[in-house]
C-alpha cells in the first residue's frame, strides 16, 4: 500500500507500464514463433519477410529497454542461422 501521493502515482504507473510490456514482449515472442515455422515451412521469401518482422519487433524492445541487446542478437542470430540452412 501506497504511503504517499507520489507513490500511488508511481504504483498506478506501474501497472500500466507493467500492462504495455507485457504485450510488446508477448508480440515478440509471437513474431519469433511465426518466423520459425514460415522458415520451417521452407519458402525462401515468405520466411525472408517473418525473418524481417522478428528481427524489427525484437530490435524495438531492445530500444524500450525491455530485451538486453545481446538477447537480441542472439535470437536474431538464431533465426538467420535457420534462414541460411533453407538456401
């Protein structure tokens, strides 16, 4: 329980950014995901595209500050490694 103005302020804060964050990474995961199987699904330009989606979805989080970048690179890393195999 909030004992000042201010730190109810900050407690209403929270939630909503809590609320925000929680759906930018749940899109993240998902583009993650969908990126896997189009590549797994073995069409070059439809996993090209999943591949750009993931990579752009995971670098704005990296830029909100809610991924560490090197957990970015990674996962991108991952799914370019994958996209290489296809070719």
């Amino acid at each position: 329980m909030a004992n000042t103005k201010s730190a109810e302020k900050a407690a209403r804060q929270a939630v909503k950014h809590r609320a925000r964050n929680v759906a930018l990474r749940s899109r993240s995961r998902s583009a993650i995901r969908k990126a896997i199987e189009t590549i797994a699904g073995g069409k070059k330009d439809d996993a090209t595209v999943a591949y750009r989606e993931a990579a752009s979805t995971v670098d704005s989080l990296v830029n909100k500050g809610l991924v560490h970048k090197n957990k970015a690179s990674r996962h991108k890393a991952r799914l370019a490694a994958r996209l290489k195999k296809l070719a």
